[in-house]
C-alpha cells in the first residue's frame, strides 16, 4: 500500500447542494397503500419527516402539513414513529377522509 497517498493531498470531491440536487418523481412506484394523517391528533412532533427516508413529508415552516404523493413509496416508517397514531397505511385507491391528508401540495414541486 505504498501508492497511496495521505488525505491531505487528495483532490477534494464533489459537492452537490440539495437545493442543486434533481428530484426524480418516484412515488409511482408505491407499495400499494399510502399514508394518511388525522390532523386532529398529530402533535407535531416531526418524528415521521426525520425518518421518512423519501423526504415525502410536507412541512410549512416548521409545521407538518401532509405527505408528497410524488415521492413516498408507502413504506410505513412514518406511521410505525408516529407516537400518537395519528398516521394510517392505507390501500391506494382509499378517498381522503375529511381532516385528513394524504397531499396538500397539488402543484407537485
């Protein structure tokens, strides 16, 4: 292992912001069921957007207001964290009750 050389004289990597980054819609690709959130019982605590793993949850500063269709896959870690049961998995084709949400940004961005 003599080639190689101290980190200190690698060339840096390449960064990408997240603001840069490219946001493929991936939510077709759906488990089958969906997660909805009672509103009326959510406390905000923000456990379901530090875990989703598809950054699917939708906040308003720093309020949860619902869930990116365009991107969750339906893969249930925001309902397993949620400590009040205030999300629901779902199947696909269920309506959206009255207070709760599914997607609040219709404009898909």
């Amino acid at each position: 292992m003599s080639g190689l050389r101290p980190w200190q004289e690698l060339s840096p990597g390449g960064t990408i912001r997240p603001t840069d980054a490219e946001k493929p819609k991936t939510g077709s690709w759906r488990t089958g069921i969906k997660p909805l959130a009672d509103l009326s019982k959510c406390t905000n605590c923000l456990l379901c957007w530090l875990y989703c793993p598809d950054s699917a949850i939708l906040l308003e500063d720093t309020t949860f207001v619902g869930f990116d269709d365009y991107f969750c896959k339906g893969c249930e870690v925001c309902a397993a964290v949620c400590p009040v049961g205030a999300i629901e998995m779902v199947p696909e084709e269920t309506e959206t009750p009255a207070g709760w949400v599914m997607r609040s940004d219709e404009s898909g961005s």
